[in-house]
C-alpha cells in the first residue's frame, strides 16, 4: 500500500492539485487510514473514525465533496 500512496503523492496528486487550481478549486486529500494505528482495537471503531471525518470535511466544505474507497486486503489467502 505505500507504493500507491508514493505513487499518489508523486505522480497524481500534483497533477490534479494543478487542475484543479486552474478552475479556482481546492483540491484536498484525506487519506483515513494513513496515522491510524493498532491503537484503534475494532474494526467498527476504525469505521466510526472515518465516518467522524467525512463529517468534519463536509462541514468545513463549501462545494463539492466526494468520497473515493480503496481497500486491498491482504490478510486472507487469494
């Protein structure tokens, strides 16, 4: 998952940041599961977290917002 991450910052993220200035946008990144750490014990918790933070994002938001779900599970066998 860091390869993407890198990836992202390096290659996509300053592309988009750009475009989206030329349109008068801000363009912000919240990547909710970068700093959060084995201290959070439940996966329901994790979710609660992410969704406190979509809310924080929409409120401080005066235009559009979306959201954008990437999982890679590497846990289980393939």
């Amino acid at each position: 998952m860091t390869s993407e991450r890198n990836a992202f910052w390096d290659k996509a993220y300053p592309e988009i940041q750009d475009f989206c200035q030329s349109l008068g946008l801000v363009f912000e990144v919240v990547d909710f599961r970068w700093g959060v750490s084995e201290s959070v014990p439940a996966d329901h918790m994790i979710t609660e977290l992410c969704l406190q933070e979509i809310e924080s994002c929409q409120k401080v938001s005066t235009g559009l917002s979306f959201v954008v779900s990437v999982a890679i599970i590497s846990e289980f066998p393939s």
